[in-house]
C-alpha cells in the first residue's frame, strides 16, 4: 500500500549521476515502496535538478533503521558545523570592527 509520505525541498548543492555531476534543485524524501532494495516499504531520497530532466537524479533506498542513523549523523555534523562557523564568525568580527 502506498503511504502518501512525500516532502520536497529546495536543495543547493551538487550530486553525480554516473561519470556526470550535476546541481541540485530539490530533495525528494518519500516513505514507500523501493524500486530496487529488497524492501517493503523504505526511506526515499531523490537529489533531482528539475530543470535538467528526468536523467538529472540520483536516489538512494534506506531502510527505516539505516534513515534514522542518517537522521543522527547529519544532526550531529549540523550542529558541530553551526558551531565551527560560529566561531568563525567571532574570530572575523574584530577584523571587520
């Protein structure tokens, strides 16, 4: 059964699609049926550029346990690069004053 999970959201950044590398419009993560993990059900993530086309994508299937993992690592290097600019930006404050 379909689970009507979808969230996109705008994305800048950069991805590879075979020997090519493209830049990213949107994120699409959807819970739902994989096309090719040996999954019921599965975290989606789609890193599309819209306006390239259908070729412009690459995807990745995780199952929940391995997304949540995901989740918390990218929490985590969130949260110590939040504080690395911090700190960049106070050693460049007296430098601009």
């Amino acid at each position: 059964m379909c689970t009507s999970i979808v969230e996109i959201v705008e994305a800048k950044g950069a991805t590879k699609h075979g020997n090519r590398w493209f830049p990213l419009s949107h994120a699409v993560v959807t819970y739902d049926h994989p096309q090719y993990a040996l999954l019921d059900d599965a975290i989606l993530i789609d890193f599309v550029n819209r306006a390239q086309g259908p070729g412009a994508r690459t995807a990745v299937e995780l199952t929940l346990e391995s997304a949540k993992a995901l989740h918390a690592a990218l929490s985590k290097a969130i949260a110590e690069a939040d504080a690395e600019e911090g700190e960049r930006a106070e050693r460049l404050e007296p430098a601009l004053a």
